[in-house]
C-alpha cells in the first residue's frame, strides 16, 4: 500500500467523520441525524481496525509501506522529530513529512542536503 493513499485516507476522514458525529450528535433525532452518526462511526470503525492490523503486520515485520516517489518498499515509518505526526523514510529518495493545513499534505526531503560530502 502506498503511503500517500494512507495518509490521505486518514487525515480527510478524520476531517469528515468528526464533524459528522458531532452534527449527528447535535442534530434533533431524525434519518439524517441516524445516518451522520452511522457513517461516522462506522468510518471511526473501518479506520481503526485497518490501523491495528496494519500496525499488527509492521511490528511483525510482514508489512511495508511502499515510498509514494519510487515505490521502493524498503521504508521505515517512525514518529516525526517534534512528535506531531508521522515520517516515512525512504532509502532512496529521502524523508517524507506531513505538512500544510491540518498537516494534509506530504513533503519530501530530499537525501541530497543531508548526504555527507565524499572525501
């Protein structure tokens, strides 16, 4: 699974399902009321247990997420260096950091400034 497409289908369903919970909670009772609170939970639901087992398979090194650039599945997802998030690093093509509103985007760091001069 690519990362890009994990990181997307969290970050915007995280910013569709709460506030969709939060209306179906706020909303008098009704069928639009039942259906936001559905949806949201059910999201909330689907999200999580994809998350557990994802995480299940990575810490029993069965999983990879494959580089959004390159493909390469050799990566290794860590916590960011300020611990607002996440970072995937790539071998090849360097560190890729959430960024943006609501950190939705994904930014690559290059490996280039970060390589040490041959000597």
């Amino acid at each position: 699974m690519n990362y890009r497409t994990w990181h997307g289908l969290n970050r915007w369903g995280f910013l569709v399902m709460m506030p969709a919970v939060a209306a179906g909670f706020l909303m008098p009772p009704g069928p639009v009321q039942a259906a936001l609170l559905t949806v949201g939970v059910a999201f909330a639901v689907v999200s999580g247990v994809a998350g557990a087992a994802l995480a299940i398979l990575m810490i029993a090194g069965r999983f990879r997420f494959a580089c959004p650039a390159c493909g390469e599945k050799n990566t290794h997802l860590c916590r960011s260096e300020r611990g607002r998030g996440m970072e995937l690093h790539c071998g090849q093509c360097g560190t890729f950091r959430e960024g943006g509103l609501f950190r939705l985007r994904l930014r690559l760091e290059s490996l280039a400034r970060d390589a040490s001069p041959e000597l």
